[in-house]
C-alpha cells in the first residue's frame, strides 16, 4: 500500500501552487485542476486515500491535517487564478472583436406588428372605404355613461361587481356623477359622439374594455370595434347589407353564408347576433359554405331611448350599431387557437403570428 509522507505533500503543494500561477489560459487550468482532484487519478484524491495507511495515529492525524490545508490552498489558488484569467480572456477578446459602427444596418426587421393591431387596421380600411369615420373615448368611464345612457338598467348583471372593474373614488370622473369605472364596451363613444356633434353619424369606435373573466376563451382586458350609423329613414335592411359587405372584404371571400338570430342588448331593439357559415373538422374550421354555423359580432337598431338619452328625436332620426371582438376575428381568419396567447409577450408567438411592418392592410392591395 501507498503511503504520504510530509515531506510528499509538500513537494506536491509547491509543485501545484507554481504550476497554477505560471497557468496562462482556462484550458490549462482545467488540466491542472483535472490532475489534482480528479475522481479516479487525482493526485490529492490518491493521497487522501493513501492517508490512512500512516499507522501512527498522531502522524496520521497531523499528516490529514496538512494535507486538508494543502487541499483547500490549491482550490482556492485554482479559483483565484480562474478569476484572473477569464478577465484577461475578456479583454484580449475586446481589443480582438470588434464592431465596425459605421457598417450598414442590417437588412432583416426583427419587429412585428401583433395581430390585433393588424386586425384593427384592417376593420378600419373595410369601413374607412363604406364612409366610416373612427371616433375614440377613454378606458375610463362613468357609470352613467357606461350603462345608464345606453339603457341598461340598474338591475343588469354586467353592472354587478363580478362583471366590471369599478374604481375607488369619484375625483374628475371623466363623464358625469356616479360610480368609475373601467369601460365594459366600446358603446359609450356612440353616446359622447351623439352628445358632442349634430347628426348624422356614421363612425367606428376601436378600443380596449375590460370585464372580469378569464379562461380560453376569455381575458380581463380584450379588444372591441363598435360600428354605429344615425340617419333618417335608416332601417334593417341597411344593417344587414353593411355587415354582409364587411364580412366578405374581412376574410376575401366573394360569397360568405350569414344568418342574423333574434337576441336581446339593452341599447339596440331588433337586435340580433350574426352567424356565418363555416365547416368544421377536427383540426381546423373553414369559414365559407358548410352546414354549420359560427357567432362573430352582435348588433341590433339604436333603441329610442339611446337616442333620446343624447337629445335625439326618434321619430326624425333612426341608425343601427353593431360590436365585434378584435381577438375573436384574428383568431378566426389567421387560425390562433388559444386567446390567452394574445397578451403573454412571447416573442416567438409574435415572430409567428406577427406581420411585417409595412403589411398595411387596404382594399386595392389586399388585406
């Protein structure tokens, strides 16, 4: 068996600690560090074995002794060496690579236009083209505004707390008494439009709302696009011909099946949801002729009491709204599958998904 003497662990020692300050790159380093303590033939795991084979024992202690501070001075004076050279490394590597600023950029974009700025701007161009304005309000609304000018009364469930996000404080509400809030749609412009000009009307009103809800289908903060026209002698028919027009230029397709079921908003009375036609399969749905059907936007004729909440008589002026998701559109035509995905930040969602940046959308070019 192999023995250690004082003597060997300090011929060792000397022999380590000159070797390592003479080191003058990692590699080398790793090599000395590799032959020291390596698992199987390092030469201080070897001794540290080795140690008790000393059959006195106060020989033996004191040799462990020494041999643990030898250890432990080499790791350190291998540690301090590693610091010393990765900083020389480094600075030899910057006096070496460097970057020519007055090159040219680049031609590749790294940017991306998210998809619902995108879908917003095509919504804008469709209706831009019918002879629609774009009119915008604040995210920030009163209760009157939100819900009482449109109609909806006090005993709604979207005016409970678990619908809307109410804010503390009534200090420089932005639209008269009562509680603020969030807005929950984009419908109070229709009413600070009517309220701040003299008919006839006819804009788009693209925003952010806010309600609490959140699963797939669902998010706190979502995107909506309220359409509104006031005129006289406005009817139905009208409605029906400006969605079907808008629906065939939004997903470029000559022939798109819609169907309007009766339903119920407070502020509108008809007021119907549109379906359009679509087949559906496993991995995909097809929005087109099929014998299925798909929801995509509400909409209904401006009720009367809409009308005389802004100074409007309904006997003389008569329009129609209607309301759309932004994410739900986007994820309809451009096939995005999770809604939650919209606002997660991801980077490769965005390169994905995203468009470039000079993709505006318009009529002539294509959307």
């Amino acid at each position: 068996m192999v023995t250690v003497t004082g003597a060997q662990l300090t011929e060792q020692f000397a022999d380590f600690i000159s070797r390592i300050q003479k080191a003058t790159s990692t590699i080398e380093l790793e090599a000395i560090d590799l032959e020291a303590f390596g698992k199987k033939s390092g030469v201080y795991t070897l001794l540290r074995k080795s140690l008790g084979n000393i059959p006195d024992v106060e020989e033996r202690k004191k040799s462990g002794e020494r041999f643990n501070h030898d250890a432990r001075r080499v790791e350190q004076a291998l540690e301090d060496r590693r610091s010393d050279l990765k900083i020389l490394e480094l600075n030899e590597r910057l006096q070496t690579e460097t970057i020519d600023v007055t090159l040219p950029a680049r031609a590749e974009t790294q940017g991306k236009i998210h998809p619902v700025t995108q879908v917003i701007e095509e919504i804008t161009a469709i209706f831009a083209d019918m002879g629609f304005s774009v009119a915008e309000g604040p995210d920030i609304e009163s209760d009157e505004m939100n819900f009482d000018k449109l109609n909806i009364p006090e005993s709604h469930p979207a005016r409970q707390m678990h619908d809307t996000f109410y804010l503390q404080g009534n200090s420089n509400n932005p639209g008269g008494d009562g509680k603020t809030l969030l807005r929950t749609h984009t419908s109070p412009v229709q009413i600070r439009t009517m309220k701040a000009g003299k008919p006839p009307f006819r804009f788009i009103a693209p925003g952010s709302t806010y309600r609490c809800d959140s699963d797939i289908t669902h998010t706190p903060m979502f995107h909506q696009v309220e359409g509104f026209v006031i005129d006289k002698n406005i009817h139905m028919g009208h409605l029906k011909g400006c969605i079907i027009e808008f629906l065939k230029a939004f997903f470029e397709l000559d022939n798109v099946p819609v169907r309007y079921r009766p339903s119920f908003f407070p502020f509108t009375e008809p007021s119907a949801e549109v379906d359009i036609g679509c087949t559906r399969s496993r991995e995909e749905i097809k929005i087109g002729a099929g014998a299925d059907w798909l929801e995509v936007m509400g909409c209904g004729m401006v009720h009367p009491n809409v009308l005389r909440n802004c100074g409007l008589d309904p006997n003389e002026w008569q329009g129609f709204a209607f309301g759309m998701g932004v994410e739900r559109l986007a994820m309809l035509k451009y096939g995005i599958p999770d809604l939650r995905t919209f606002f997660e930040s991801d980077a490769r969602w965005l390169k994905h998904y995203g468009f470039d940046a000079l993709a505006i959308p318009s009529l002539i070019g294509g959307l």
